[in-house]
C-alpha cells in the first residue's frame, strides 16, 4: 500500500506500523503526510529525535525505538498528517491523539463521530481530552476513545450538531 492508497477508508498496512510487539507498549506516532512538499516541523519538534527525514521533501520517518507518544508533531504538523495511538487503552477501546483546527471545540466526555479519511462515518468515539493550542499558537489536540478495530481507520471526527447547535 502507498500512501495515496491510504486516502481511502483501508487500515494502514504494516509498512508504516511499529511491530506488533512495541504497539503493546505503549503510544506512538505515525506520520501520514500525503504529498511530497517540503516541510519538517515534525522532525524539529521531535523532543526525543524520534523524527527524521533523509529528504525534507520525503514522508517522514520514526524511530519506534525513541518515540514515547508526546504529541509535539501532532500541535506541530501544518499538514494535520501527525497523529499518536495508543493500542493498550483497554481490551476493547484504543486512544488517537489528532489534530483539530475546528470550531465549536468537543467537550471532554462528548460523543462524537469518528471518520476514517476520506471523512466517511466509521464509528461512533468518545472525546477524552482537548489540549488549547496554548501562547504557541499552534494546532489544538485532541484525544478520542474509538474501538480497537476502528484505529487505524479514524481520522478526524465530526460533531453532532444537536450537541452543538
């Protein structure tokens, strides 16, 4: 799988997955950056190096090893392309930390939908937290609750309208 094929509604193969093994530790980042321009703030907000690039104009590459799951390339990727999982949450349920550059803000608690990417409904999530964008000014981040079958689907997520009308 490319990543152009990455822009349907598929799961992610193992390519571009830490081993199965180190997804049991703990969080990681993934990095789907869909073209090729340059750009790096991943790479440079990258506080333990985990984060590199052999070509600024590549899709960036991770170090599982050094990745502890921060979320710094999250708020720092202009290209919303970042995104951290966490596969030990519980049995049933994982963690996807994502950018949000919408408005009205979810709710921590809020039932939201979860949206693979290409936008299309894939299950229903639970907002866990919402991080400002702080003095920095960079991207909000937010963490959701979805189905562990769901997490290398979802994306993005849409708020209900009734909720925030």
């Amino acid at each position: 799988m490319n990543i152009d094929e990455q822009t349907t509604n598929q799961p992610l193969n193992g390519d571009l997955l830490p081993s199965e093994e180190k997804r049991k530790e703990g969080p990681y980042a993934l990095c789907e950056c869909h073209q090729s321009i340059p750009c790096n703030p991943c790479v440079t907000s990258c506080p333990t190096g985990a984060v590199s690039l052999d070509n600024i104009n590549d899709t960036p590459d991770i170090d599982f090893d050094k990745c502890v799951g921060c979320s710094q390339c999250v708020s720092a990727c202009p290209g919303l392309a970042c995104f951290v999982i966490d596969e030990t949450y519980s049995d049933d349920s994982a963690l996807i930390t994502l950018p949000y550059e919408f408005l009205p803000l979810p709710e921590e608690g809020e039932t939201v939908e979860g949206l693979d990417r290409k936008g299309d409904f894939v299950s229903e999530v639970t907002v866990q937290n919402v991080e400002d964008a702080g003095e920095n000014e960079k991207t909000r981040v937010i963490t959701i609750i979805v189905p562990q079958e769901a997490v290398h689907r979802i994306r993005n997520i849409e708020i209900r309208e009734e909720h925030h009308g």
